[in-house]
C-alpha cells in the first residue's frame, strides 16, 4: 500500500489505482525472480562443483597416491582447492542459517592451498607442457606424452595456466592454451573474453600486421597446433628420449669392491668413465623402501634451490642414521669408498611436475669464506649417491645433458657417480638435471661423500 502526507491509498476504489498495485506488483515479482534466480544460480555452481570436486574411493594410500600421481588431477585439486572452495564458502555464507556445514567448510578453508602453493602447481604444470613439448590440446584431454589417461582439464585450469604462461611471456604457449579453452563449452561473455587473450598473445608473440591470420586461426580446429619456434636444449631431448644410443656401456658382476660381495655380487652397470658414472641394480630391498615411504607430509620440509633460494624442488628429510646404518654399508660396498664425515641420507619426493634444472654438486669457485672452509677440512663434494625409491610412470629421469646420458628411475638401484676427475678437480661434464615428473610419485634417497677421507680408497680409472 502506498501511501502519501494525509492518508494510505485504497486501490480498490480505483482502476487507476489497481493499474498501480498490478504494476507494483510485477516490480516485486521481478525483484523475487532475481532472487530466486541467483540461489538457483548458487545452487548450481555448488551442484557443478560437488560432482566436479567429488573425486573415486579414495580409501586406500595405493588409491589416492595413484590419483594425485596424474599432473591433470592434482593440478585441478590445487586449482579448485584454491580458488573454488572460498567461492562456493562465499555462497553458503549469504544463506541464512547455515548450521555446521559451513562450520565444517570453514575449518577446511584455513587448510586451502595458499596463493604460492597455486602457482607452483601452475609452474610444475607449464615445464610439463615446455620440457615434453607436449600439444596442450592433448594434456588437456588427458593424452600424456602418447598415454591416454582418464582425467581431464576443465576450462577454468585451462584458462588459469593460460593466464600464468602469459605472464611469464611465453605468449606462443599461451595462445596455444588460450585456444584450448575455447574447445569446452563456455559462456558466450567468457567465450569472447578467451578469444581478446588469444588474440593479444599471438600479436605481443607475433606482428601487428598479421591480425586477420590470428582471427582465422580460431576459426581453425582447437586442437591444430601453432609452430614450433624453439630449439630444444640438451637437457629437453634427454628429457624427450631424443639421446642417441650408447654402444660403449658395459654391465657385470661386482664381486671384488669389498670381502662382502664375494658372497652377494651387486649387478653393476657402467655407463662412463670419465667422469665415472655406475649404475648399481637391485640394492635396495623392499623393507628399505616401506622404511623410507613411511614419512609423512609433516613430517618433511621444503627442498628449496636457486641463488635466491626461490625455487621449491620437492619435500626433503634426513633420516635418522640408525635407520640407514646398513644402506650406508651398502653404500661402500657398491662404491669402495669412506662414509666418513658424508652427508646423512635424505628421502626427497617430488611432487606436481616435480624437476630440478641444470646444476653441479661439486662446490665452485665462487662460494663464500664459509664453502672455503669447508673445502679446506673436508675437500671437495667426492661423489654423489642416488637411490631410487620408486619407479616413475612417466618423466622423472636424471639426465646429464654434456654426456647426453639419460637414467630412468628404476626401484632398488642406485646411481653413483664422481664430481670430480682423477685429479680431484671438480668436472663440468658431471652437470645434471631432473626432468619434470609427469605421471606417478619420484622418491629417491641421496648421499654425498667427500674427498679429503678417499684419500687411500679413491680408485683411478683410465680410460
């Protein structure tokens, strides 16, 4: 009822007066439409997202290591974890009433991946697509590196890794993304959004001249890619399988290292001399490997790397030496070599797109007064031990890109090799590097031995 500075209106007396209320009427109809409207809309979104996020049994520890193994799943559980859970938090926050649900939702958010951990997901999920040179039409619909698996990326992880590969200015692989996303169906407004990026990256990757070619690429099949500019590096074709075939490798029995191996002889492959890089099969057990999977999230910390120690590598904990006591005797029993005053075994897991760039363990000579020390007491960083804990589905290799040598993880062996040369100074060639983990779980243990100790055990190779 309206009403006005004397009297409220009676629109039942009135035509005109009732013509009023009708219209009135219709106003409020639209105004509760809108709102029934935009709770359908929310009830939607979380419908939408309580399928999408809803993942298989997830019972067992086989079942969600193998579910976070796949890049697509763990990639969409990052995303999702944390860009959608607040949104569809936000939603439930304007209905009254809530009860415990939105208690419960609450205490969830405040384990919500942080803005840091989202864009080392986004990174992992970029060197996937730049070391493979993988087709992101192809990883989007799950297709890995010529293995079809069952997930795939809906439009919002395509648009969101668009979105970090165009920051990074890398804008042919964005635009390749860019146009991915236009191959699931989306709203016309996000539609059109999508195409403004996909044009504005071929035009800052490209030449003003050529828009009318870039406007017909998106009229091209989603999934035709756009040429390849890049020359792969060394490390890419190791990475790729791309190393030509080796002819000079050698395997055998080791039964002379040490007294013990007279008895039980390591299967030994021998994949270069100089520097010397050995191959040892099968000298992990299986017990040892239970032992060393049997840390938890809490109970490792951030590999970090890099100048400005930036650059997160994998989750990394030292064991505890009585626990490795009898790997370590392993250790001299593959390699000859003293464990005095090495470095105590650690467990590292690598994680969504886990890698490590191109680097050398020998200390350079452009370390500080410390490293100097260091050198001084303990001499250089001898050789370097590496077990693998796991195989890895797909990706994880260790790569020397100088020696175009490639190593496959391989459960229970264990690759040894010398950073320095005959004359202990420290050897370029033995750079290394650890391609990106595309499918599965890399667990590897690592120990370093120094040079001072090997003094009188260091064997000399010719070559």
């Amino acid at each position: 009822m309206k009403q006005n500075d004397t009297k409220p209106i009676l629109y039942s007396t009135s035509v005109v007066s009732l013509m009023e209320l009708a219209q009135i009427e219709n106003e409020y109809v639209d105004h509760l439409r809108g709102y029934v409207d935009e709770l359908q809309r929310k009830v939607d979104y979380i419908k939408q997202y309580s399928q999408i996020g809803k993942h298989p049994e997830l019972e067992t520890e086989q079942q969600r290591t193998q579910f976070v193994a796949n890049p697509l799943n763990a990639f969409g559980l990052v995303r999702r974890a944390h860009e959608d859970w607040s949104k569809v938090l936000d939603f439930i926050k304007m209905v009254e009433n809530p009860g415990t649900q939105f208690e419960e939702m609450d205490r969830l958010m405040a384990k919500a991946p942080t803005e840091e951990d989202m864009n080392e997901a986004l990174r992992g999920m970029a060197k996937i697509h730049e070391i493979y040179d993988l087709e992101p039409a192809d990883i989007a619909k799950g297709l890995l590196d010529g293995r079809q698996y069952m997930a795939q990326m809906p439009t919002p992880d395509r648009v969101l890794l668009a979105d970090y590969i165009y920051n990074k200015t890398d804008y042919r692989r964005a635009a390749q993304w860019y146009k991915t996303a236009l191959q699931n169906e989306t709203a016309d407004a996000q539609r059109e959004e999508i195409r403004k990026k996909y044009i504005i990256s071929r035009l800052k990757g490209g030449s003003s001249d050529e828009v009318e070619k870039y406007l017909a690429e998106l009229s091209q099949s989603h999934e035709e890619s756009l040429p390849t500019i890049d020359k792969p590096t060394s490390t890419q074709l190791g990475c790729r399988g791309l190393y030509p075939a080796r002819t000079n490798l050698s395997c055998h029995y080791n039964f002379e290292t040490t007294p013990f191996l007279r008895l039980a002889p390591i299967k030994t492959e021998t994949l270069n001399l100089e520097p010397l890089i050995v191959l040892h099969h099968d000298v992990l057990y299986d017990r040892e490997v239970a032992f060393v999977k049997n840390v938890t999230m809490h109970d490792m910390t951030d590999s970090i790397f890099g100048s400005n120690n930036n650059i997160i590598i994998s989750k990394i904990k030292e064991l505890d030496v009585n626990g490795t006591i009898k790997i370590d005797r392993r250790i001299v029993d593959m390699t000859g070599l003293s464990l005095k005053n090495s470095t105590t075994i650690q467990v590292m897991n690598y994680g969504l797109g886990g890698h490590f760039r191109e680097h050398v363990d020998y200390i350079g000579e452009d370390w500080n007064d410390d490293k100097n020390e260091f050198l001084a007491s303990y001499g250089n960083r001898f050789a370097t031990v590496l077990f693998f804990v796991s195989n890895v589905t797909q990706g994880g290799t260790l790569v020397f890109p100088r020696l175009q040598i490639a190593v496959r993880p391989e459960r229970g062996a264990a690759l040894v090799w010398h950073n320095l040369n005959n004359a202990c100074e420290p050897d370029p060639l033995t750079e290394h590097s650890v391609c990106p983990v595309i499918v599965g779980s890399r667990w590897v243990l690592t120990k370093v031995l120094f040079e001072k100790v090997q003094m009188f055990t260091k064997p000399c190779h010719k070559l």
